[in-house]
C-alpha cells in the first residue's frame, strides 16, 4: 500500500461525507454511501476493472479500512444510485491533483447501438446520432465523448454529445480562460478563436484520409490552380 494511495481513499471518502445524500427506505445499510464512493475511487486508483476482483483483494490492500465489503451486485446497484455523488467527488480530486499547465484534449466516438431501428427505439434517442468513425471508414450511431485532462492525462472534464457534432464545438464549455489546449485533429475546421477567447488551441492538421467520403471526393473533385 503506497501513502498515495491511502492518501485518495481517505480524500474521496471525506469529500463524499460532506454531500448530504437522501435516506433510503428500508434498514440502515452496513456500508455508508461515502465509504462505497472511497472504495469505487481506490478500485479505479488500483487500475482494477473487474468488480469481483477488487473487492476480493480490497481487504488484503486496506486491512481494516472497511469493516463490511459488500457483494458485487450490491456494489453495482449502490454505485450506481450514487452517480452523482462520484461525479462531484471525481471533480473535487481531479482539481486536488491537478498538475498545471498546458491541457490536452480529445474526443473518441462511442457506439451506443447498431441494430435495426436504433435510431428510432433506443433509449439513447435524443442524445446519440449519426457519426462518421475514421479509423473504422464506416458511420456508426453513438455519441462523441470528449475529454479535458492537465499534462499527465489526468482527467478533469469530460461530456457526451450526438455523434454528428464536432469535437471543438463541445469543447468551448470544458476550456478555462488562460489555458493552453494541445489537441489533435479533430479540432480541424474550428473559427480561429474557436469561442474561446482568453484560451490558446494548438491542433495538428486533419488528414485527407480520415475525412468522411462525401468531404473527401468534394476535395478530390477542387479545380487545382
């Protein structure tokens, strides 16, 4: 066990103590909502994506740290009904961590559905869409998730938006006044100022290539001088 490590666990659980969280119905739980938020934290500080796994180790790594572990389903279901409170504590140690400087930025797309209908009978209707998938040269149904980290990839914002929108429109709520942001292609095609005015973007040039068809044969198809 690293002192950094003890270090998270104890913030995320102080941090998740001050939010008040409604009672629930039923008998008092034998793990407090903000011990559950400290153990989601060390399972993703120990790199560890397999519930099971996690939770038959946590008590070898933090002897003593949490007097009941919980079962993986109850681990799930309590997790999840807790979002909100992991949203706000992430952001609170995200800004404890923060190293500084220049940000990088990036945006990924995610498919969300891809049977026959999804667009009209997912759950997903109304914020997934249709997106064109460079590296796949295929258009999936999705969304577009986009991402604000310091320089050591440590994640400090992040939204979802439909597949369909450009990565640099999204980001322009993320950025703070002052920072610089190195970013790669996917900001190509942004206003100079991009819509942020006191920021300074630094993007690498979109290739041919990784345009979608119709952009590509309409540059294929320009008169050359």
């Amino acid at each position: 066990m690293t002192p950094d490590l003890e270090a998270l666990v104890v913030a995320a659980y102080v941090f998740a103590d001050e939010y008040p969280v409604p009672a629930r119905p039923g008998p008092r739980s034998k793990i407090a909502d903000a011990e559950l938020v400290a153990l989601a934290v060390c399972q993703a500080a120990m790199g560890l994506s397999s519930d099971r796994q996690f939770l038959g180790l946590v008590g070898y790594r933090l002897p003593g740290w949490f007097p009941y572990i919980p079962s993986q389903s109850q681990y799930n279901r309590r997790l999840r009904a807790l979002t909100g409170l992991l949203t706000l504590v992430q952001q609170r140690l995200a800004r404890l961590l923060d190293a500084g400087g220049a940000r990088l930025a990036d945006g990924t797309l995610i498919s969300v559905a891809n049977y026959a209908g999804c667009a009209a009978h997912s759950e997903f209707v109304g914020v997934a869409a249709y997106g064109f998938c460079p590296s796949k040269s295929e258009w999936v149904w999705g969304v577009r998730l986009v991402l604000r980290t310091d320089r050591r990839g440590l994640p400090l914002s992040y939204t979802l938006v439909p597949a369909n929108e450009h990565e640099y429109e999204p980001l322009r709520d993320l950025v703070d006044p002052g920072e610089t942001v190195i970013a790669d292609k996917g900001l190509w095609g942004a206003p100079p100022t991009s819509g942020c005015s006191a920021s300074r973007c630094c993007c690498s040039p979109r290739p041919a290539n990784e345009l979608p068809p119709t952009t590509r044969a309409n540059a294929h198809s320009r008169p050359r001088g």
